[in-house]
C-alpha cells in the first residue's frame, strides 16, 4: 500500500508525453540488496523512451528498503514493478 502511494505521488508524464498523449504501463525490474538499497535498475518492458526514463527515475529515487530474510539473514531479492502512467 504504501509502495503504491509513493508511485501515485512521485510519478510524473514527462511533457512531451503528454503532448503526444503518450501513456501506458513500463514494467520495470530491480534488485534490493542486503542492506535495503536499490540496485540494478532495468526496464523489461517499455512504453516509451522518455517514460521508460522517468519510471527509472522513480525507482532509484525510493527510500531504502526493508531487505527480504532467507533463514532469518538478509538476502538479496529481484522485484518486478509496473509503473503506469496515465493522461488525466
């Protein structure tokens, strides 16, 4: 819930999307590490150069996060995340 509320609050159409009303859902892929940082940031599935750069944007601008636990130890975990963007 609250992964949603931060994508909702920092997600921004670059302007030249919103001109030619380009929208859609980037599938973007990365990694938590041990320590909660991010890392390893791709897009695994684009809608547009300029929204495939602002989905990055907003991955790698995140707070750190909780790190997953294997065996009670932290462990690295990949995560897969769509990041839509919509015209209003």
């Amino acid at each position: 819930a609250e992964l949603m509320k931060y994508l909702q609050k920092n997600t921004r159409s670059p302007k030249v999307c919103k001109e030619q009303r380009v929208q859609g859902r980037v599938i973007v892929q990365f990694v938590v590490n041990k320590d909660g940082s991010i890392s390893e940031e791709c897009v695994v599935r684009s809608v547009d150069s300029q929204l495939d750069a602002e989905a990055i944007r907003i991955i790698r601008s995140m707070p750190n996060w909780t790190p997953g636990k294997q065996r009670g130890e932290p462990v690295r975990v990949r995560f897969t995340l769509p990041v839509t963007f919509r015209l209003n």
